[in-house]
C-alpha cells in the first residue's frame, strides 16, 4: 500500500510538470461520464449494502415516498404530500398520480405494500432492515393512499424512508432489479457491462421531465485514484463526484478545465477503541489516547488538510452541531502522566487498520503520537473481509480506525456490548431512545447535543476528522452536490454546458 | 505417445483436483463472511441469517465441496453470491478480453524478445549488445503497474494517442484495439527484458558450436546462419521461459486490468475476492490454473516439434 502511495505522488508530481496543454474535447451537451470508485455486484439497494447502488441509481432510477436535500431537508418524492397524527404514529401518505414504472406497469399504493412487506419479512435481506422496524402495519385505504402505522414515535422516519433502502419496487420486477433495475425516476436503466460502465437514460414519461438537462449518464467504474486522475485529465470523464485521493487534487485546482469542489460528508472518522477489554474499559486511558491524539496533524498528515476535526460523534454541518474538538486538548506530556497513572505507560497496543488510504495514514501517525506519550503501538494492515469477520464480527481488536458513513448514526453507542465497540452504557442508551422518539426539532437537537458531550467526556472513541467530499468536475458540469447528506446524488438537477 | 498424451492427461486432472481443494479449503478458511459483505455494517442479524441460507452456506464445508465439485464437472459452477448470476455467465462476458490481452501480450514479447536476443548475440560485445543488456535490465526492474502509470501519462494524457483505459466492447472493433494498445505493451515489455535475456545467451551458446562455424565457413551470410540454423537450435531454453511467461502473463492480466479499469477475468478476480464471493473466485482459480497447465502442455508439445530427439524419449 505504501508503494502504491509512493507511486501516487510520483504520478502526480509527474502530470503537475508535464501538463496543461490538451484541447478541451467536445461533448454532447445532454449527456455526462461520470467516474465512480465502487462497482457494485448488485443493483438492487433493497438487498446490497454497496454505497454506489445508492450513489449511481437511489432517487435517479428508483424513487422512495421521501427524498432528502443537499442539505438535510425531507421533501416529497412519490409521496406528494403527507399528514402525521397527534401522537406520531400515523402517518397518512398521498402518493403522485399517474406515475409509471420504466417496464410500463402502473406505480399505486399496492405497489409501496408489496415494498414495505417486502423489506420488513422474515426472509428479507434488506440490508438497512432495522429501519423498518418501528412500523406496525402498512395499509392502503385506496389506490393513491397509503397509512403507515408505528408502534413507537420515531424522529428519524420520514429521513429514512427517503433512503435507497426504502426504494418502491414493484412487484412485477423486483426480482429481477439486482441485473436489471425498474423503478419510477428521472432516469431509466440502459445497460451494464460489469466491470465497466452503466448507462442511464432520460425518462421522458416523468413527472419532472421537462427540467430535466441530461438525456444521457454513463458511470464508468475507475477504482484506482492514478488512473482516475489520468481519465479526468485525458477528458473522458466530466465528473469525478467523490474523488479518493486528496494529495492529487492541487494539479485539478491549477488547471482551468476543472473546478474542484469540496464539501462534507456524513462521515466521522473515529480511532475505535474495544470498550469491552482492558485497558480501553477504564475512561482514563481513553481519555488518555484523546490528549495524545493531535488531530489537526492526521488531518494534514492523512487528508492533506482537507477535512474538519471533530470532537464528538456528529457531523460539523449538522444542526445539533456543539464544537467538543478542544475538550482535549493535545498534550503528550499530560497523557504519558495518566498512561503512568493507569499503568499502560510501556505497554504494547495494536491498532488494526482496515485498507482504506485515510485510514492506513492515519495509522502511521497516531502510532507516533502515541509513543510520544509513551504507549508503543503496532499498525496492522488488514484486508476489508479480514476487518469484517475479525474486527467488526468477533470484536478481536483494541483499537481500528473507521469511518461510520451513515447518518443519524449515534445509535451505534446504544446498539450494547454486542457491537463491535464493546460500548454498554445505561446512562446513552436512555438518552438515545429519548433521541429517537423526540419529534420537536429543537428539543431533539437539545438531546442530541447532550449525547455528543456525553461520548466526548466518556472518551469513548478517539474522535478524528468528518470524512470530506471531495469533487473533481470539468468547468461547466453543475448540479452536483458539494456535500453529501445522504449516499445518493439526484441527476435530475446536473446539466452540461 | 498415446502413453504420453493419458500420462499427461491425467496429471492435467490431478492438478486440478488439487488445486479445487486448495482453493475451496483456502477460500473457507479465510476470515470474511459473504453475507455481511454483502448487506454491510448495518444489517440485522435475521436480514443475515436469511441471506446465508440463501446462499447456501449453512450446508457442512464437506458436503459444500462435494456438491460443488458435483456441480463443476457437469459444467455448472453455480450463481455468484454478489452478482446473482451464473458464474459461467460472468466468465463468459470477461474471457475474450483477457484472452486477446493474454494472447496480443505473448506475441509482442516474443517477436521484441527475439529480435533484441538476437541483435545482442549477434553484435556480441558491441554498443548494441551492451545497451539490449542495459535496456532488459531496466525492463526487469520495472513493475508492470508503474511501468502502465507512465505510458497512460505520456500516450493517453499528453499525446492522446491511446484511451487512458477502459473497453468500448468488440462491437467497436478499431477502438477495442486501440484501448489494448497500452495495456500489451505494458504487459509486454517487462516480460520481453527477461525473454531477450534468455534469447541473447541461448543464442551465443549454440553460435559457440563446431557446426556454425561450418556454416560460415561454407559461405552461408551471417545472417542467413543465424536465423535458419542457430536460433531453431536455441529454441528450447526459451520455449520453457515463454511457457512459463505465459502463465505470468495470465496472472499479470489481474494488475493490468485493474490499472486499465479493462472489464476482464483479472478485475473480476480481484473483485470476487474482496467480496468473498465464493463460486466466482473458486471457478476463476480453476480456470487460471487449467491455463497454467495447458500452457505447460503445449510447451512439452512444441519440445518434441523443434527437437525431434525428444519425441523416441516421450
């Protein structure tokens, strides 16, 4: 990894000397390639978990009852409209009249039935199952009506239903969508060479068609960051929407083909720490490791500046956001005193670290800062399945460090000794079901708040950096999102000019 | 040679056999869950339990093996846990580019490796000979991925001769080509350096021999001598190194096609195994494995071809 690493900044050194000249090429201007990381296996969000089903097809090619802004807000989707009872437990849906599906059939209320008994089955493989799990009956009083009935108040609900994994699949094809997707949106599903590229094209039939730019989308699965910045620079690519590689964007800024957008993500970064075993059960030495930690040295050191530290477990451009990043702050001298005090100072510590570029440098420079205070750390590499099976599933670790890319994700600190965190702790449990069923915005902000100062006084991770959004787009590509609050970007709204 | 060609086959089976338990004990054993790779961080522990007995993984690793290896010899190497296709399917779609890579590879290294050996024996001692020994040095030194870094840099982004990767599909058989232009070469050069290599020495060792001089001496062009009468009788040493460069460039394709972003057996290799998805990396082995030997059996075939001594021994 460190050779490919090298091998990244010679590359990039080498196109900043040898570049800058290259006519722009021509482009049809209704249609777009876009570079992703990821391909996935499945193009089925209600059965795969891979973030770029999501990212290529959730709200383009599949449509939920709700789906989410740029910047956080619930708004209507197949659902036009919608009531909740006084108590937050019915919630009365009117879905869009008229709406199609890509094979032809009609979109009614049966068809949100069958999705929502679909993921909430005993056989179901949702991948998100538990969002599915404060609903007690779906019903559908007539075709364009469909009455969702909770059995507990849930804050989160309408933000969840907007998500890939909540997508309307009908019936009819459902079966089928892991090859060959139909849902209701803008964009209908063309073809897919796997291992190559799928192509999108525009749904003339939708609702919204007529603000629709893009006649054409074509992903096209470029995974290694050299070779991606070679696409974007030889101009097969017009977009680049979640670049993995910070070090090589100044080349993209200096260049005037290209604008560089970098937004956020719902990304934290945290070094984890197994709560269940010694010495990470004792609060001193996790509130140790966060004095020793420097976060604005990994955030130079591993994303190249381009990231913000964070304090807690919440992302900075959240509306409950408290700053808790001086909390503790970096003295090594004051954690090799605690580490002493604890009777760690000397020990030996290992930090397994899955194969991701902002994790495996973050690694080498925690694993410095941490022998500065005393505390000698072994970094070891492990393979994505490896990290799974043997950190995520049998807690066989002490520290690792990951990014939790999902929103609302605090939960995690109430899911009890059996997540991987090794975290149970009454006092957050009772604060997250206070969270979850709090439906005044404001007094649930107030909780939420509450419940980042209480991880970052129980220290119960080191809190890093919120993962950024980094975009790479040709100049006059607009319409991409800067930051993403969600797994999915709409193209509805992305044009070429 | 009827005894040969059964001792061979069965070898070939053998081979396999063993690698089939390798690779189906390996996969297995290694840490990783397909279902949780599949449904990710966030899934229930039912959703999980439902998707493994989907897949069938809750069978004993025995009984698997077997109703795998049942399956396989019928030509049925079953569904990919990830793509939900058939295996053969996804083999299908990806073999002829890795084949046409495989292949276009092997010819640009022999027709380089055999010109360059060649020179150099000839200028022995000469400029010419020292800058093919410093060039091929350089060739081995080189990793094939960086070696595919600077080509892209040069052909694709600044020049624009050649896609920086990708495949538009056989369909567009004049782009098809032009997108494996770099990639061959890539995948050629480092393997010609070694091929030349061999070549060079081969090629004076049998220059050394009583009868070249003969040759020469009965008034045959050098050249004449050294392409019609010393380089058939060099052959056999580099035949075994192409052989096994064949095998090395089958597997180089993984490296190549992943730095290219080519739609080939290597990128799906490489994806299936960060996947765990089971029956695609078991059928891929097997495949790669099979090419492996069969390589080595047309090696021992072409021996008998260009040494007629060889065939009374076989």
């Amino acid at each position: 990894m460190t050779r490919l690493h090298g091998s990244f900044l010679t590359f990039a050194a080498t196109l900043a000397l040898g570049l800058g000249a290259g006519a722009g090429g021509a482009l049809a201007a209704s249609s777009i390639v876009i570079g992703l990381q990821q391909e996935p296996t499945n193009l089925d969000p209600t059965a795969d978990a891979t973030a770029s089903i999501d990212g290529m097809l959730t709200q383009n090619v599949y449509e939920s009852l709700t789906i989410v802004s740029e910047s956080g807000e619930v708004l209507p989707a197949l659902a036009e409209s919608w009531t909740v009872s006084e108590d937050g437990l019915v919630y009365t849906f009117n879905l869009v009249q008229g709406a199609k599906y890509h094979d032809g059939t009609d979109f009614d209320s049966a068809d949100v039935v069958f999705a929502f008994s679909r993921a909430m089955a005993e056989d179901s493989v949702n991948p998100s199952k538990s969002i599915f799990k404060p609903i007690d009956t779906v019903t559908a009083p007539d075709a364009h009506t469909v009455v969702i009935t909770l059995t507990r108040k849930d804050a989160f609900f309408l933000f969840n239903m907007a998500q890939g994994d909540a997508s309307i699949v009908a019936e009819e094809s459902a079966d089928g969508n892991n090859a060959t997707p139909v849902g209701t949106g803008p964009f209908k599903f063309d073809g897919w060479t796997r291992g190559d590229r799928l192509t999108l094209v525009k749904n003339s039939d939708w609702r919204g068609a007529g603000d629709v730019a893009l006649d054409k989308v074509e992903f096209r699965f470029i995974s290694d960051a050299a070779a991606a910045t070679a696409a974007m620079m030889s101009e097969e690519l017009d977009a680049y929407p979640a670049f993995p590689a910070p070090e090589l964007l100044p080349q993209f800024e200096a260049d005037p083909r290209f604008k560089v957008e970098v937004g956020s993500t719902e990304g934290e970064v945290i070094l984890a720490m197994n709560n269940s075993k010694p010495p990470f059960d004792n609060v001193e030495v996790r509130r140790a490791i966060s004095y020793a930690i420097n976060r604005d040295e990994i955030i130079d050191g591993a994303m190249y500046g381009q990231a913000l530290p964070i304090g807690s477990f919440y992302p900075p451009h959240g509306p409950a956001y408290v700053d808790l990043t001086g909390l503790y702050p970096h003295d090594a001298e004051k954690a090799k005193a605690m580490f002493e005090e604890a009777g760690v100072a000397g020990t030996t510590m290992t930090l397994r670290v899955p194969p991701f570029p902002y994790a495996t440098r973050s690694a080498e420079i925690i694993q410095a800062e941490l022998a500065d205070a005393g505390v000698d750390v072994k970094v070891e590499n492990v393979e994505w399945g490896f990290w799974i099976d043997e950190i995520y599933k049998k807690k066989n670790y002490d520290m690792t460090i990951i990014a939790h890319t999902a929103p609302n994700d605090m939960g995690n600190f109430a899911r009890g000794p059996g997540y991987f965190y090794g975290y149970d702790d009454a006092t957050f449990t009772a604060l997250w079901d206070e969270i979850q069923t709090e439906a005044d915005p404001d007094k649930r902000n107030d909780l939420l708040k509450k419940g980042q100062e209480y991880l970052a006084d129980q220290a119960v991770h080191g809190f890093l950096f919120q993962m950024p959004r980094l975009s790479v787009l040709k100049t006059g590509v607009d319409g991409f999102w800067a930051s993403a609050p969600v797994l999915y970007q709409p193209l509805a709204g992305v044009s070429v000019n | 040679m009827t005894y040969y060609l059964a001792r061979r086959m069965l070898s070939f089976a053998l081979t396999l056999f063993a690698v089939s338990i390798v690779v189906f004990a390996a996969m297995n054993v290694l840490p990783g869950d397909p279902a949780l790779t599949i449904l990710g961080l966030d899934a229930t522990e039912d959703a999980l339990a439902a998707l493994r007995e989907q897949l069938g993984l809750n069978a004993p690793l025995v009984t698997r093996y077997f109703l795998w290896v049942g399956h396989a010899l019928t030509g049925d190497f079953g569904v990919s846990h990830s793509f939900g296709v058939p295996v053969s399917e996804l083999i299908g779609e990806r073999l002829p580019l890795t084949v046409s890579l495989a292949l276009s590879g092997i010819v640009l290294t022999v027709v380089l490796a055999l010109a360059l050996g060649v020179g150099a024996a000839a200028n022995h001692g000469k400029a010419g000979d020292w800058g093919v020994m410093f060039l091929s040095q350089i060739g081995i030194a080189i990793p094939a991925f960086w070696l595919s870094m600077l080509l892209v840099i040069l052909f694709a982004v600044k020049l624009r001769w050649f896609p920086p990767g990708g495949f538009p599909g056989w369909g567009e058989p004049l782009d098809a080509m032009r997108s494996l232009v770099l990639p061959t070469v890539a995948l050629a050069l480092v393997q010609s350096a070694v091929l030349a290599r061999v070549t060079r020495s081969s090629v004076l060792e049998v220059m050394r021999q009583d009868y070249v001089r003969t040759a020469r001496a009965t008034g045959f062009s050098h050249r004449r001598v050294l392409w019609l009468h010393v380089l058939p009788n060099a052959l056999v040493p580099i035949v075994t190194i192409v052989g096994m460069q064949f095998a090395a460039l089958v597997t180089g394709t993984i490296v190549i096609e992943n730095v290219f972003y080519l739609p080939g057996l290597g990128r799906l290799i490489f994806q299936s195994i960060s996947n765990r998805d089971l029956p695609t990396v078991q059928a891929l082995v097997m495949l790669f494995a099979a090419i492996v030997v069969t390589a080595n059996f047309v090696v021992d075939l072409v021996y008998v071809l260009i040494d007629p001594r060889l065939k009374s021994r076989a």
